[in-house]
C-alpha cells in the first residue's frame, strides 16, 4: 500500500486530462509502476505458500495430495533421523525457490532503481 500512496498523483491527473478512463491509467501507468512492489510481494507470497506446514498438516487428509514440508516430516519415524534424505529433500524443496529469487531479483532491482535519480 505504501509503495502505491509513492506513485506521484500528478501522473494520474495528466492522463485524466488527457482523456484517458480509470481502467487504463492503472493498467498503462499505475501498475508498470508498482511492478517491483508487486513482484516483491508475490515472491514471498509464494515462499510462505511453499514452506507452508501447519495448515497442510492439519487440513490436508489425504497422503496423495500431502506437500513437500508434509513429505519431509513424514520421513521421520520416531526418533529415527534419515538425515542424508531429509537433506537431500530439502535441498530439492528449496531449489524451485532460489532459482525463483534468481530470476526475480534482475527484475525487482531493476524496478526498485527507477527513477530514483533526480535529474
């Protein structure tokens, strides 16, 4: 919320004197600028969704439909530690993460840098 209260007003009452309508002022103007917000938000939307634990073991009944955190606490059995497995899981639990970051972070740099130079 705070990055949008950011967008300069003024950008949006040019366009209205221009004759453009509400909808295309956020699609053209208002959400390329709030990219790097949104792109921020939606990685660590989606990292809290991956290593989501307790509302998928709580809610989530059947085995088939079980997630990786699920999956990897399922591999410990009593007090018995697989620990060459569990590491190996996790480390394929957390690679579609990092390469996501990866991936993301030229954008979201990118996007963060902006105009944030007055010229």
């Amino acid at each position: 919320m705070g990055y949008f209260r950011s967008i300069p007003i003024e950008l949006e009452e040019a366009a209205r004197i221009d004759g453009a309508s509400r909808l295309y002022i956020f699609w053209r103007i208002t959400l390329p600028l709030a990219a790097p917000a949104i792109l921020s938000v939606t990685l660590f939307a989606f990292t809290n969704a991956w290593n989501e634990f307790l509302f998928a073991f709580v809610f989530i009944t059947s085995e088939s439909l079980r997630t990786l955190p699920i999956g990897l606490q399922s591999m410990v059995v009593g007090d018995i530690l697989p620990q060459g497995k569990l590491m190996a899981a996790s480390l394929l639990t957390a690679i579609p993460v990092a390469i996501l970051y990866v991936y993301a972070q030229r954008f979201l740099s990118e996007g963060l840098t902006v105009g944030a130079v007055k010229g």
